[in-house]
C-alpha cells in the first residue's frame, strides 16, 4: 500500500515538473542546430535498440506477449529513429521527394506513432494472455514479420512519395499532428495503470514513468513547437531518450529480479539433495554418534504419541507439540501451526518459549506468512539455516514492524528451521518451526528429527483439517438451506398474494400449483382445490379446447405466448375478460416440463370499450341525421328564397307602375304608401338573396385551389369603388400571401368587411388598414379600421344570422354580411372575431390555410 501511494506520488511530480519546464520554456529564445538534432537522434537511437535487445533476451528467459510487443515495438522505432537522424544531413537533400522542413517532423511522427502503437498492443498482447492462457500467446514469427513489414513500408513512404508541411503557425499548437501519437500513448498509459501491476512490479512501474513522459512529449512540447530546433522541439528530442531509459532501467531491475529468483531456486533445490542424503544417513537415528542424545530424542517421540492420544482438544495438543519438538531438538524457541488452505489468518498456532524469552510469552501478534514463510508454504520446502544464512537470505524480513499493543517486538530469532507438515496426499496443512538453538546451530540431524515429528503431527492435522472441512461444508449447507427457505418462504408470498392470477400446468394441461387470486377467479376457496383440473373442469364454452390449441403449441415450439384476449367464465358466473400470458416452464436439465402463465383483468377495460363504441355508433348516428337535416335545410331555404323571389318582383314591378301612374295624384299620402310598399318589396328581395347566399356558402363552393390574396383584396377593393370614392375612405395593404381556398368567397369575405368599416363610420373619413401574419400552419389577417366600433359583449353576437346592433334608418343592411363571412372562414377551416371599444374602431381577425410544399 505504502509502496503504492509513492509510486503514484512519483508520477504526480513527473507531470509536475513536465508542466514546469514546459512553462519555463515558453518564455525562453532558445534555437538549436542541425549537429545537436544529429547527436540526440544518435543517442536514442542507440537507446532503442539496446532497449529492444534486452526486452527479446527478457522474453527468451521467460516468455510473454507483453514484452515481446515491447521488444519489437524498440527494435523498429530504433530502425525508425535512425532513419530520422539520417534525413537531418544535407547530403541526404536531394535523395528525397520532400524537403527537410517536412521530412524532419514527419519522420519523427512515424517513429513516435510506431512506439504508442506498439506500447498499446503490449498492453492489449498481456491481457489478451490474461484472458485466454497459453491459447492467447501470439507466435513471434508473425509479429516479427509484422512489425517489419510496416518499418519497411515507412521507409519507402518517405522515400517516394512527397510530404505536405508539419508546421501550421496560424493554430495554437504548431504540429497538431502529434496528437495522433499522443492519443496512443495515453491508451497504454491507462491500460497499464488500469492492471494495477506497477503498485508492487518494478518493469510495470517503469513502464508508467516512460508512458507518461512519451504522453507529455506528445502534446505540450512537440505539439508546441512552431520551427526546426526551436526550445520545444529539442526538448521533445530530449524527453524521447529519457522515456527509453525509464523502459532500461525497469527491464534491467526485472532481468536481475529474475536472476536472483534464479538463483535462490538453485540454492533451494541444491539444499534439497543435500537434505534428502541427510535423511538417508539417518534412517536409523537411533544408530547415531551420539547414543544417547538419539535415545532421548526418540523417547520424546514417543512421548508425544502416547501424550497426544489422551488429549481431547486440538489446541492442547498443538501446545504439547511445540513443548516436546524444542525439548527434542533442543532449543529456545518452537512454534506450531496448522494453516489450512495455506491462510495464517486463520491458522491456530501454539508456540513454546524457554525462560530465556519469559517475557514474550504474552506476546500475541502472529506473522502474515510472506516473506520465508511463504517459501514453505507454497514450495513446501524444509529449511535449516544458521543465524547468518537467515538474516542474509534474499526472501528474510525482520519483524521489527510486528508489535503488540505493549510495544513489544517478536523474540529476535537466531537461525531458523522450518519443516512443512503434509497430509498423505502432500497437501500443506502446518508448519514446524524451531529458532535459537541451545548448543550450536541447527543441523541436518536436528532437521531430520523435525522431519520425523511432522509425520508424526500430520495425521492428526489432516484429521483437524476434515474436520473444519466438514464444519465449515456444514456451515455453509445450513446456511444455504435457510437462505433456501427464506427465498421459497418469499416466492410464495409472492405468488399466493399477487393480485393477479398465476398458474402451473404439467405437459398433460393439468394444474399443479395456483394462487389465491387464480382460485377465486375459478369459483373456489383454495388453490389446493384447483389441483389436478383442468380448464375443461372449470370454464364454460369454447376457451377449453383453445387454451388447449395454445399450450401444445407452446410445448411444441419453446416460444411463449404474451397478452392474448381471453374470456374465462365459470357456469352461471358473470362475463370476464383477461390478458393472459403463459411460457414454458423448463427443469434444470432445459426440458419443458409443463406451462407457467399469469393472467390481467380487463373486465373494466372491456366494458368501457364496449360502452365506447356504443357511443360512437350512437354518435355516427347522430351526425349522419345532422347532415341529412341541414341538407334539408339548405334545399329548403334555396327552393323557399327561389320561389319567393317570383312573386315579390312582381309586387316590386307593380307598385313602380303604381308610382308611375300615380305620381301625378295630390294625394301625398298615396305616393308615401306606395313608396313603403316598393321599398319593403325590396328589402325583401335583398334579404332573401342574402339569405340564399348564405345557404350557398357550403352548397356551391368551389373547390380549394391556390388563391393570391393581393388580387381578391383588388377585386373586392373594385366592387367598393362607388363607396371608397363617395367616403373618401383610405385602404391600405402589407405584403398579401398565396393561401388554399375558393377565390370567389374570398372576395366575397374581403367585400363584406372592408365595406362594413366604410359603412360603420365615424365623423372622420375611412382608413382601413389589412395585414396578413405568418402563424405556424395558417396565415392570421387583421382588418382594422377607425370607425365607430361597438360594445365588447356584442363581439360574438354580430356573427349571428339577422343580428343587428342598429336600426335599418340608421344603418342599412339585412344582418346577414357577418354571418355570411364568418360561414366563409370557417368552410376554409379558419376561425373569426373581433376586438373593438365604441368610438376606437374595431379589428377582425380570421385565419386562412398556408399553401404546403409539395
């Protein structure tokens, strides 16, 4: 963790410095030259390739996809780095189709893109490995073949075919192409970060260092360079050799990790031949040098047998143990341990001291099995070292770091001798430890004697092991099956108080489990009642053989059915409807064993939709007599209007004779009365006509087509010139749109209101004004003028047949105008209305369709 939190302290103060020095050079004049250029491009190069070289010798060692992309990633960038020295020579000037103010940068794009690719693919090679094994391993042949293929076509591209410019001095960043390479670089920086590898490996925390470096190279330096040999650019030059050192140094600090592993591995197995012809020596120990040391070891070998045998605990045994193994052998210090699994945090220990470490007998603090210890447990090695071979030994750590909560440090050890403890299939189930031996140092015959107590304690740790075993698979099964009951307890208080329905059916149709909301639909009290039925033994009518149809399907074909309509009805029960949805029901194996299905209400729903067409049914009939009484009433008011004119022209005719006759007659009072007689025939002639006007607005109109509406304000503006002229009345116009509609009424529409501003004027001559707005599917004209306007509450009622807000003598007309434009608007699917203060004026409003794009 320490070592983790330092690594990443390192990289924060790289970029920290990067940063600096790239600010630093901002504000600096610096220029180099082509010799200097030369000497870096030389060294790198070099750097490269021996940075190559030594990555394929570390894959030779120990192969892996990884370093292989790393090797060869180095050996071509080395290819390529050279290539770029070389192009920097003026002797080289004429060879290439593009001159120096090109190659120079382009060619340090290729070498730096070629390296990012190369370092991401290593990352994508190891987890490519990770993933699939020794499967994932790529042959080295092809990528060999690979990576030289695309060297060489580099070469040849810079060769033939001429390159545009590098620098674009207008842009913030002058060789915006380095970006490219930078965005490599970053991807294998977070793949490599993202392993978590470089917290604890050198090679991985080294490969971070050079990334990072590459990555910043990339995009605040190079990117910022804007000429040949300026700050930024030598610096890039300079920042590229050190990225290839960092990758050096991490692949020689992995070389000799490697090589000392090596090399403890040889000691270790060296000292393992010279263990086992020890032992063979000491087959028979009793026949030792030493007589009577043999005798009393092996007494106490006995002893430990027979004492063990009467023990009823483990834990008092393994105290027994680590008592009797450091009187046999001698020494300060035993300890036993029995760590299943290889795990020490679970393990039990017992340790044995002598007077001479009373004081760390309450010591409590256990060690976490790395360093030597894991050597045992994993290699399942025996070790009998002297003081000076332990502390000296590469895998030792002190246990300066171990206290309690008194401060008190682990008894110092002086020398060491560990024997594995395995069960009779050489599984590791504890461990033998001996340390500070009384007389001397530890030997192979004291080694040999540890030996022969671990055979001794290993029945009976692999008896404690089965035994945890057996606990712990105990454990688990009891816990599993009351985790087991919780999820049936759980899945059936879903299911029985689920309000919907929910049924099992075997392959035969028949039910083998419902809920409640299932058994109430069914007429029943309990779902235990539906067991065994089937839906013949419940619905009534047709549903029965289809849910049968459905089912063999189902069971035929593995596809399920979802929210079919049906109509479930028990005898004598009430018209339901339901969704229901049913699917397979497969057993562990995948076999379909039977049908699941769960079922919706929608009795209400069904009901509802039923009363809905009902209505509409009722409502088409409704509109269909509607349209036939207004068909009547329009054939009415035409054939009524037309009959009646016939007959009131001749009154009309009549009293002009009787006038012409007449007019000679003192009499005024006849010539009034016949001059009422003439003038009320003629009101009544201009009612009817207007009266068949209107009736005709829906009868005759003509079919929409597109209309200017600039031309029909003329027209109408025409029809009025008796009246504009006689009002002095002023009529202006904005820009008038093309709209869809029948041109005859929109003329008609137009007449009706201008003419009714002039009629209704005040003491002030006419102006009337008419706009046309653009609305989203409509065009909203306005019609505004100064005349006498009227009361807001009048504003609906004006648009109704024969409604007037004055008298005949004071403004003539038949009350028909507005109603007879509003029917026009409205035929034309627009709407109309007014706004108007007495004395102000009004405006009308209507609305007309917009033309569409075909």
């Amino acid at each position: 963790m320490m070592a983790g939190r330092a690594r990443l302290s390192t990289y924060a103060c790289i970029t920290s410095l990067l940063v600096i020095a790239y600010i630093t050079l901002e504000f600096t004049d610096w220029a180099g030259n082509t010799q200097l250029h030369t000497l870096m491009e030389v060294v790198a190069t070099l750097f490269a390739l021996i940075v190559g070289v030594v990555a394929l010798v570390r894959y030779y060692a120990k192969p892996h996809n990884m370093i292989l992309f790393i090797g060869v990633g180095f050996f071509g960038t080395a290819m390529l780095d050279g290539y770029h020295a070389v192009v920097t020579s003026t002797f080289f000037s004429e060879v290439f189709p593009s001159a120096p103010l090109s190659l120079i940068p382009w060619s340090w794009n290729a070498s730096r893109t070629f390296l990012a690719i190369l370092m991401f693919l290593s990352w994508w090679a190891w987890r490519r490995e990770e993933q699939l094994g020794v499967l994932g391993r790529i042959n080295e042949i092809t990528v060999y073949i690979g990576v030289a293929i695309l060297t060489l076509a580099s070469f040849c591209f810079f060769v033939f075919v001429p390159l545009g410019r590098a620098y674009f001095p207008e842009f913030i960043f002058g060789r915006p192409e380095e970006f490219v390479s930078a965005a490599f670089f970053a991807a294998a920086l977070v793949g490599y970060l993202s392993k978590q590898e470089w917290r604890q490996d050198a090679l991985e925390h080294w490969i971070v260092n050079s990334l990072i470096v590459g990555f910043l190279c990339q995009t605040i330096f190079m990117s910022r360079s804007y000429g040949l040999f300026d700050a930024m650019f030598d610096m890039a030059h300079a920042l590229k050799v050190v990225s290839y050192g960092c990758v050096f140094v991490g692949l020689l600090t992995e070389i000799q990790t490697i090589w000392r592993q090596e090399q403890q591995l040889i000691e270790q197995r060296t000292a393992a031949l010279a263990r086992s012809r020890q032992e063979l020596e000491f087959a028979h120990i009793g026949a030792a040098t030493d007589v009577e040391a043999g005798a009393r070891q092996a007494g106490i070998i006995r002893e430990s047998g027979d004492d063990a045998s009467g023990i009823e605990s483990f834990d008092e045994a393994l105290d027994l143990w680590a008592q009797q193994a450091r009187s046999a052998i001698g020494a300060h210090q035993s300890a036993v341990s029995f760590i299943p699994h290889g795990d020490f945090k679970e393990g039990k220990h017992a340790v044995s001291l002598s007077d001479k470490y009373e004081q760390y007998r309450t010591y409590d603090v256990l060690a976490n099995g790395d360093g030597i210890w894991a050597l045992v447990v994993n290699e399942k090695l025996s070790f009998c070292l002297t003081d000076e071979q332990l502390k000296s030994h590469a895998a030792w750590k002190n246990f300066s770091d171990l206290k309690d909560s008194r401060g008190l440090e682990h008894p110092p050890m002086r020398g060491w001798l560990a024997v594995p403890i395995l069960s009779r299939v050489r599984e590791f189930v504890g461990v033998l430890q001996l340390s500070d031996k009384i007389a001397g140092d530890f030997t192979e015959r004291d080694l040999a004697l540890a030996q022969r107590l671990a055979q001794l304690m290993a029945p009976a740790f692999s008896l404690q092991y089965l035994n945890e075993e057996a606990q712990h698979r105990s454990e688990e099964l009891a816990a599993a099956n009351q985790q087991l009951a919780r999820e049936q307890y759980l899945l059936n208080s879903l299911v029985d108080n689920i309000p919907d329905p929910v049924f099992f059916k075997d392959r035969d149709g028949r039910f083998i489990r419902a809920n409640n909301a299932m058994a109430r639909d069914a007429g029943l009290n309990d779902p235990s009642e539906l067991v065994g039925k089937t839906d013949a033994d419940i619905w009534v009518g047709e549903l029965p053989s289809d849910t049968a149809e459905d089912e063999r399907r189902i069971l035929e074909t593995g596809e399920p059915l979802i929210n079919k309509e049906e109509q479930p009805i028990v005898a004598d029960g009430p018209d339901r409807w339901v969704l229901v949805t049913k699917m397979p029901l497969r057993n562990e194996a995948g076999a379909t064993t039977g049908i699941f299905g769960v079922a919706r209400d929608i009795t209400e729903r069904k009901q509802q939709e039923q009363e809905r067409e009902r209505h509409s049914a009722a409502l088409a009939e409704a509109k269909e007599a509607l349209e036939r009484s207004n068909a009547d009433l329009q054939q009415f008011a035409y054939v009524a209007s037309h009959d009646l004119q016939e007959p009131l022209r001749a009154v009309a005719g009549y009293c002009q004779l009787l006038e012409t006759k007449l007019s000679d007659n003192p009499d005024e009072d006849v010539r009034t009365f016949l001059g009422h007689a003439g003038d009320g025939a003629r009101r009544m002639q201009s009612l009817i006509s207007s009266l068949l006007d209107y009736a005709r607005v829906e009868t005759i109109g003509k079919e929409f087509a597109a209309v200017d509406t600039r031309e029909v304000l003329n027209e109408a503006l025409s029809n009025l010139q008796v009246a504009i002229r006689e009002s002095a009345a002023e009529v202006t116009s904005d820009r008038m749109p093309t709209v869809l509609g029948d041109r005859d009424q929109l003329a008609r529409l137009f007449q009706n209101l201008v003419g009714n501003a002039i009629k209704f004027r005040g003491d002030e001559a006419p102006r009337i004004e008419v706009v046309a707005k653009e609305d989203a599917d409509h065009w909203r004209f306005s019609v505004r003028d100064n005349g006498i306007g009227l009361e807001p509450q009048y504003a609906e009622r004006i648009f109704v047949i024969f409604q007037r807000l004055h008298t005949r003598s004071q403004y003539p007309g038949t009350g028909l105008g507005l109603a007879i434009t509003k029917r026009i608007v409205e035929r034309h699917g627009g709407q109309i209305s007014v706004e108007s203060k007495p004395g102000e004026g009004s405006t009308f409003f209507f609305t007309l369709p917009r033309m569409r794009a075909i």
